[in-house]
C-alpha cells in the first residue's frame, strides 16, 4: 500500500475502493457500468415461496431503517433474533445512537442528520450462502422456519436543515445480511459472519460513519455552501483547526483549479487507526504513516458527479501544526477538485506531485525546506534520471519519500518556468490517461517540449535550487 511518512511529505495516500486512485484499473464507463449492473438482475419471476421471502424482509428492512435512523434502541432489540452475534448486536446500537438525540455531544458539534437512510434488499443471481452449523442450530431449536442469506443495499444521503447542512446524492452501501423466520415475522440474524466458509482474508468493504462511537457532525460555510466535519472523540483541537482551514482551503483551489467543482468537501477526522483504516478502506498498518486520504463510493460520469466523497484525516492530524495541517487539507482538497478530470492509471508523479504543489505552495523559504531528502541526493551528484513510477511510491521508506519529493518539485518546475495555469492545463491533459504514449503527447502539445527535454530542463532546475 502506498503511505507516506507524515512528517516528511505532510499529507497523504489517495484511496478508491480499497486501492490507491493511481494504480486501479480502469474505471467502466457510465454505459458500461450499467451493463454491468443490469447483468446480475435475474429476469426470472419469484416463486411464492421466493416471494415470501423477499416481501417479509422487505417489510423489516423498512423497520429496521426506520428504528436505526430514529435511535430507537428499543425498537432495534425487538427486531434482532436472539442468536444473533454480540458483536453484530453492539454495531447496530453503535449506528443507532449515532442517530439519537441526546444532550450536547461537546463542541466538536451535534447528532448526524441524514436525507435518507434505507435498507433494502439487493438483485443478486449468485448462489444463496448457508448459515453456519451452531447459527443454524440455534434457530432450529428457537422454533425458526427458515433464514435467508441475502446482500443488502443501505442508501444514505449526508444533508438536511440541521447537521450536516452539507447536500450530497446518496451514497449505496451493500453488505451480506442474515434473517430468520417465525410464523409471517422476520427477525434480522446478523451480517457475512454468521455464513458458513466465509474467508477472513477478504477486502475491507465501504461503511458508514456511525459504524463508530461518539459520531458528531459540525458544519463550516465555503464558497461553494455548506461543508462538514465528522469526527470522533478525541478528535476535539483537529476539528476546530479543521473548521477554520476549510474556507481559506477550498478559496486557494478555487485560484489554483477555477470553479468546476462543487467547493465545499466533507471531512471525517478519526482519532483511533482502527476508525482511519476502516473508513479509507484499507487494511490496519497499511496507512499508520498516512497524514489523510480522500476516498468516494463511485464516479458518475454521465452526471458529472463524484458520490460519497470524502476527506479522512489520520489520528496523526491531531498532532500537527495548523500550519502543517492546512497543507494536508489543500492537498486532499486538490484530490476533491480534480477527481472527475484524473483517470484512475494517471501517473502519481502527476496526482500526487500538483496536489502537494499547491498544498505546500508559500510555506518553505528554502528548497531544502520542502524537499530535504531530495536536495540532499541533488548535492550529491544522484539527481533524478527520470519521473518516478508508481512503484517507487509504495512504501514508506527513503525512496518513497525522494519520489514524493521529486513529484513535487516537477510541478513546481511546471509552475515556475510556464506558470500555474499553464501547469493546469498539463495536469488536465496528462491525467485524462494513464497510457504513457497519450501522456507524451499531452506533454507536448501544453509545455511545447517531449518528455526527454523537460526532464532535462527539469534537472537543470533542481540543480540550481539545491545548491
């Protein structure tokens, strides 16, 4: 996984679906995500027994958001079977009263409002799952009739009059649940866990913020509306830092990127690593040196929308300057802006060095200030040969943190020599494609020069600023 040592590069991965937004693969496009999608609808009508099934969950689906979303802690235990696992159990009040009304929660802000919040159940051909042997024990001496291992769809939607007053299209989340029958009544089992053969060795899927305890939602005004801080206890000083960085924040990408796009953000600051990774997506000690990541649930091409975005700051955050922090949130914030102009293979020299570019932009008097390890291998004769590839990004090392530093000066080199708007419009042509023929060419046909001579150009630039 690629990380990068907080104190020395000061902000962070970039993480989608798991993976780092540089080395995925290839998005799908609207149309093709579409077939793809329609592909695991079944056509095939539902048996009556099928249909059963289907509407009797249904119908607690429909509870179960309606007491989730509530905070009825209450109704929630009446809709939980009893063989139901401790841990799934505490997960589903953790939700709940994060929902809740209750007194003040501290200044870190209030009770998370939703749009919408919605279970459903979800299209699938693939086999159906079997409960494991002591679940399935369990119910049988409870009387149950049947049970059913089923994916679900939860549709959440951040928004409202209240907290946070941040606006965003919903967000589908989809996990593997189990339900039990009694009589005509559905009670909810558990999730993947309770299944026979389920592998522990699997990706971490996408969650919800209330997935953790003491969520509280606090909102700044930026120039594009509302934008929001979720957090977490313990998280009190990043998010006062944080509210009071957003707007000056989302105004320097504003200068830098223009205003196509939507210039207000939602941010979640953690305070745990178990909170940071199961939010990014990634597997705990992938990230523990990642300053933040910017993660989203999906891109929407054919509306021109990124939905479920967010920044996610590292329980790291707390401990930096508001100076060094401020970097960090301009530098995910770049992320944000150009996500929908950056194709998932574009080289992180790119994504990674223009985001820094500007998140570091006036904070250095000295070269060296911002790029020590860099200059050092600079005065020592080993000045870089090439643009770093992707590979010499993944791990937290020195070599990581030359190519991290490299990527930075290149823009830097960009900006200083042709000017930022030209050096916009080389991030924007470069980074439509991860081919390295395209990327050639956009090179040429916005800088004038191939890459063989801007590396030369751009060596010569290094040269000079690291004396």
């Amino acid at each position: 996984m690629r990380t990068r040592r907080a104190t020395a590069a000061l902000a962070a991965v970039v993480v989608s679906a798991g993976l780092l937004t540089a080395c995925s693969n290839d998005e799908p496009s609207a149309d093709e995500a579409a077939a793809a999608s329609s592909a695991t609808i079944s056509t095939t009508p539902l048996n009556a027994f099928e249909q059963q099934r289907s509407d009797g969950v249904s119908a607690l689906l429909e509870q179960l958001s309606s007491a989730l979303h509530t905070g009825d802690h209450e109704g929630l235990d009446a809709l939980i079977d009893a063989a139901a696992p401790a841990d799934f159990r505490d997960r589903m009040h953790t939700a709940a009263t994060a929902f809740a009304e209750r007194e003040n929660r501290d200044h870190r802000g209030g009770r998370l409002h939703l749009t919408t919040f919605s279970y459903r159940v979800a299209p699938t051909t693939d086999p159906e799952q079997q409960l494991s042997s002591d679940i399935a024990s369990k119910l049988e001496e409870s009387g149950s009739s049947d049970s059913w291992v089923t994916p679900v769809e939860l549709s959440y939607a951040l928004g409202g009059a209240s907290l946070p007053g941040l606006h965003e299209p919903p967000v589908t989340l989809t996990e593997t649940m189990a339900f039990a029958r009694y009589g005509d009544d559905w009670k909810v089992l558990g999730d993947a866990s309770v299944a026979e053969s389920v592998s522990a060795d699997h990706d971490p899927v996408e969650i919800g913020p209330w997935e953790f305890d003491g969520l509280a939602a606090a909102d700044a005004k930026t120039a594009g509306g509302t934008s929001t801080v979720l957090s977490y206890p313990g998280t009190e000083k990043t998010v006062d830092r944080v509210r009071k960085i957003l707007p000056g924040a989302v105004d320097a990408v504003d200068h830098f990127w223009g205003r196509d796009w939507p210039r207000r953000v939602a941010v979640v600051a953690t305070a745990d690593p178990a909170e940071f990774a199961a939010l990014t997506r990634t597997k705990a000690g992938d990230t523990d040196s990642a300053a933040a990541a910017t993660v989203f649930s999906q891109i929407d091409r054919r509306g021109g929308k990124v939905i479920g975005q967010r920044i996610v700051l590292s329980p790291g955050a707390a401990d930096m300057t508001e100076a060094a922090l401020r970097v960090v949130v301009e530098h995910e914030m770049v992320h944000v802006a150009a996500r929908m102009a950056t194709a998932e293979n574009a080289p992180m020299w790119l994504t990674e060095g223009v985001p820094e570019y500007l998140g570091r932009k006036g904070t250095y008097r000295e070269f060296s200030d911002a790029a020590p390890d860099l200059a050092a291998a600079v005065v020592g004769r080993n000045v870089p040969k090439e643009l770093p590839s992707d590979d010499e990004f993944a791990v937290d090392s020195e070599q990581a943190r030359v190519a991290y530093q490299s990527a930075w000066s290149f823009a830097a080199f960009v900006a200083d020599e042709y000017g930022e708007q030209r050096l916009k419009r080389f991030y924007r042509a470069v980074a439509e494609t991860g081919e390295r023929a395209a990327a050639d060419a956009a090179m040429r046909s916005t800088l004038g020069e191939d890459r063989a001579a801007l590396v030369k150009l751009w060596q010569k630039w290094l040269e000079k600023r690291a004396r």
